[in-house]
C-alpha cells in the first residue's frame, strides 16, 4: 500500500543533525535538574498510607489499577504535580493521564484510594476540568477508577462551590456524553455524596460487590437532624446509629444492581472490574491507525537523549531548533513551509508514529541582516516579528482546512515591541493568530522547551488563549513569566527611582525591592512552580518528548470529528511547489 506522502517529493528532506557542542557539561545539567522533578513525582506517588497496608485490605491502589488496565509502554501520566492550593496531602488526589485500554487510547482518571480514601480536595475539580477538557479536544473516551469517600469536610469552602467548584464535572461528563464521548466508570470502594455522583455520572458503570455510592454515606445519614449543637447523649445515639448504618452502608450492589439497575455489570475481583472496562473499550469507536497513517511508523535517524545535550538550560544561549526537531519526528524528516519567510519561526508538516502532524517551534539567535524588514534595528530568534506572525496565522489556517493536528514548541521571549512594531501592526497580527488557531477546530498540544514570556506565550498554541490545546508540556528548563524578572523590576519601579532621586534621597531601598522582585519572578516561573499551579499540565524528561508527542498524535487520530482526504490536502501541495520553484531560481 503506498500512501500519497510516499510521492511527495520534499518529504524526505532530513532535518539536521547538528554538532553536539554541548555534551558533557549541559547533560550534567539537564541530569539535576530532571532529578528534582522526578522526586517531586516520587512524592505524590508515596502520598498516604502505604500500598501494602492497602493490599492488605484487599484493595488495589490507584496506581496499581493503571497499571493493570493500561496497555503496556503507552501510560502517558499529565497532572502529576498540580496542587495550586498547596494541599498538605501533597496531591489534589486524583491521577490522570493518556494511555491506550485494548489498543485504544482513553483519557483515565482515578481517585488516590491511598489518601484519605480518594476524597475530594481543593484543586481537584480543577484538575477534572482539564481532564474532561481532553477528552472533548481528542474526542476519545474518559475512563473513571472511582473510589471517592466524598469530600474533606472541615476544608469544605475551597473546592465545594463556585463556578468551576467540585459540582461542575458532573455538568461535564453530560456535556461529553450529549457529544457522543463515553464516560466509562469502574467503581470500588465507599461512594457517598460526592464519590456517588462521581459514580452515577459516567455513561456504563462497572461495579465490585464490595463498593457502594449513595447520595449521603453512612456519617452523613447518622446526623441527618440538626437540634443546634450537640450533648452527649445525642452523641451517644450517634455511636449507635453510625454502627448500624457502617455495617450496612447505603447504596449497596444490592441496592444498584439487583434493584434499580444504575450499576450494567458486577465483579467479584477488583481486577474483573478492569477486565469488564477493557472489553467494553474494545466495542467504542476507533479508525484502525493505518485508515490515517501516511507512511510506516519509524524511529528519528538520531538519539532523543539528545536533545538533553542539546537544548541548553541557560535561557539566552542560543542553540539550532531544526537540530531538537530531528530527535523527535519520523525518520529526522520533514516538508517545511515557506522556509525564505519569517525566519524566526519554523513551520512544517512531520510524522509522528507515521501520523502527519504540524510542527512550529521559535528559532533561536541572530535573523540576519535587514531583518525585520519594517525596523532599523537587528532581529533575533525567539522574539516575533510581523512575517513570522503572518507565516503561523497562513500556516494554521491551512492545516485547519487540510485537518492536521498541530504541536508547538516554544521558547519565546515574545512579540516585538516599540511604535515601529505597532505600526507594523504586530498587536492585531497577535490576535489574528488566535483567530486562527480558533477557528482550525484542530487538537493542539504545546511543548515549552524553555521561555514562554509575553503575549507570544498566548498566541503560541498556550492553553490560554484557545479550546485547541489538548494540553501542555514544561521540561526542566521551562520558565513562564510577563516578562524578564529584571525588566518587571524596572517597569515598576523606574519612576520611583527618579522620584527618590530628584528629592536627593537614598536609592538602596528601592534597590532592595527591586531585585526582591526579581527573585520572586524567578521563584514563581521555575518548572516545579509551573507544575504546581497548572502554567504547565506536566513536566517532562526532554528524552520524553516524543513519547508524548506519539501519545498525542494516536489520540488526535483515533476518532476525529472531520477528514481531509490525504490526496485533496492543499498545503504539501504548496510546500511542494514552492521548493520546485526555489530551485529553479
């Protein structure tokens, strides 16, 4: 079978291979600091009891679960270290990611059965936003492991209420099935309250004897009377009617399998309860992957371990993009669009596992002389400037008519900047970019490999700015910031300097507040603070990338709303043409 690709004559053109300068000394660097992020990792694995003392109950625990149902090699974890309430669990108790259930892939969630039995806490409905959020992009099915004791009662107010509170993920897993994306729910355990709707929420639920959901657990029914305070005789009936109601929980399989039916199926095995999940996964939806492929999967001609020796960890050292690409798509190959225009952006079509995908990334050092065309003054890589803008705006529109998935690299320092840039109309050329981003309908996934600065981080694919991005990736030198640490120090306090000057005072105090500021703009930009709060939905290994970006390319692929035939695509067709006639010239 040969795919039409396989006649496209630019596809083929390797990417470099680049000198590996910085060996020794940058894989040292990239080491320590990969090191941090996986302790950190490390920890929210070890949250809460111990999984012995859980095996010992009977039970699995939450990663012991994934484990099981996810196919081998394709776990592809997001959220790991999101804990924006700083939570002294160290975790919002909830573990997601991608990965593939009988050779499909899925969106799974789980609840941490080791911490506080899986209960709600602040930021987790936060985090399901985000996961739902990605089922809906990739159009694949969200598997639930429920096993939620309902909510941390005494910190109720931070997560209970509010428009994006802990109620708003039962809207969303409606809104998902109203768009045909199947919730699939295997539940364990005690389900009250919050934890029952968890369980009842989903499309087809499957149930061990052992769990029950409810909409008040037995504490709640215990104390379902308030008489304005407590005294201990009332506590005394409350030790009764909590043994009683413990000893015969509400919600049993009993209750929803033999009587109204909520739970479809009913396992003795916590495992059987996966088995059931993975068989039903087997009847969804799915194109086999080869209905999309445009060639035969195939590793990149050179190591990705090597982008640890490539990409520096010092943000302003300048390094060669198209060198980082090449360790990371199909055969270090790729078909680039407009190559002689906007020089500080690089855009081409690439394979992913044999997928077609979009890639662009900032190119990084000095553009050259007479660039930008519309300035008197030097362009240099990983700001943008008004052809780079208009090269993504066309690029993105046609891979939104031509229905191809888009990854973004970015390491930016943002948009240029001054009345020569405005004039060049950069501020509407920003926004068009979001235009068109939203109006491409397409999944996009965003690797900021280190600086995501300024509104460039918003118009880059950033989760911010659009619905398209499926979700975000930080490495061990990303840093998200408005600006420089430095510069924000000088835009807020330069008039007070020349306040504190002309009345002849002292300037060391406001020096002392200065680089005050700065270090708390380095503090709150580190990956582990971006992790934390969300900027980013997971730090990765550099080696990692691709792993990721084959995780997403099978996703986007798997079940897409709307095709291009690969033979009506417009934009190869283009890239084609032009190289032909560059080389005629």
């Amino acid at each position: 079978m040969k795919s039409y690709f396989e006649h496209m004559a630019p596809f083929g053109k390797a990417l470099k291979k680049g000198t590996i300068k910085r060996t020794q000394n940058n894989y040292e660097q990239v080491l320590g600091a990969e090191k941090k992020i996986l302790a950190a990792v490390e920890e929210v694995k070890n949250a809460g009891l111990p999984e012995e003392k859980i095996n010992r109950r009977g039970q699995m625990t939450v990663w012991q679960r994934l484990e099981y149902i996810v196919d081998p090699g394709t776990w592809t974890p997001l959220h790991t270290l999101f804990n924006p309430a700083d939570n002294v669990e160290g975790t919002t108790n909830v573990i997601d990611g991608l990965g593939k259930i009988a050779g499909k892939w899925a969106v799974v969630i789980g609840f941490d059965n080791k911490v506080m039995a899986g209960a709600w806490l602040a930021g987790q409905s936060e985090n399901i936003l985000r996961v739902t959020d990605l089922a809906e992009r990739l159009n694949i099915p969200l598997v639930w492991l429920v096993n939620c004791s309902g909510a941390k009662l005494t910190e109720q107010e931070k997560f209970y209420a509010n428009r994006r509170g802990s109620g708003t993920p039962f809207f969303r897993h409606a809104e998902l099935e109203q768009k045909g994306i199947p919730v699939l729910a295997a539940i364990y355990g005690t389900n009250p309250a919050g934890g029952g709707y968890q369980s009842i929420s989903p499309t087809v639920l499957f149930a061990h004897e052992k769990c029950n959901m409810a909409v008040g657990g037995a504490g709640i029914v215990s104390g379902m009377a308030p008489q304005g305070g407590f005294t201990v005789d009332m506590a005394e009936a409350l030790v009764q009617k909590a043994k009683e109601h413990r000893a015969k929980p509400p919600g049993s399989v009993a209750t929803h399998y033999d009587h109204t039916g909520f739970f479809r199926f009913v396992y003795k095995e916590e495992k059987e309860v996966l088995d059931g999940v993975r068989d039903y996964m087997k009847k969804l939806p799915a194109y086999d992957p080869e209905f999309f492929r445009v060639t035969e999967p195939k590793a990149p001609a050179f190591e990705a371990e090597d982008v640890m020796r490539l990409l520096p960890i010092a943000s302003k050292t300048v390094y060669d993009f198209d060198d980082i690409l090449a360790r990371l798509v199909d055969g270090s190959e790729h078909m680039e669009y407009r190559p002689d225009y906007g020089p500080e952006i690089y855009t081409g079509l690439c394979k992913v596992d044999g997928f077609l995908v979009a890639c662009i990334g900032n190119r990084q050092g000095y553009l050259g002389k007479g660039y930008p065309e519309y300035a008197d003054y030097p362009g240099m890589g990983a700001k943008l400037y008004r052809q780079g803008l208009l090269k993504m705006n066309e690029f993105v529109t046609l891979c939104g008519r031509d229905r191809v998935p888009v990854i973004w690299f970015q390491d930016t320092s943002g948009i240029d900047v001054g009345d020569i840039a405005e004039k060049a109309e950069l501020l509407g050329l920003g926004q068009s970019l979001i235009y068109s981003i939203q109006q491409s309908g397409l999944p996009m996934m965003l690797a900021i490999l280190r600086k995501g600065t300024a509104a460039a981080h918003y118009v880059m694919g950033g989760p911010q700015a659009n619905r398209n991005n499926a979700f975000t990736l930080g490495t061990c030198a990303t840093e998200i910031c408005v600006m420089h640490g430095e510069t924000a120090a000088v835009a807020t306090y330069a008039r007070r300097l020349v306040k504190e000057k002309e009345a002849g005072r002292d300037l060391e105090p406001v020096v002392e507040k200065m680089n005050a500021l700065a270090r708390k703009y380095k503090d709150t930009s580190t990956p582990l603070y971006c992790a934390k709060h969300g900027m980013v939905d997971e730090v990765v290994r550099l080696a990692d990338l691709r792993h990721y970006m084959q995780s997403f390319a099978g996703a986007a692929y798997q079940n897409p709303k709307s095709i291009c035939p690969q033979h009506q695509m417009i934009l190869p067709r283009i890239i084609r043409d032009h190289a032909a006639a560059k080389e005629k010239e």
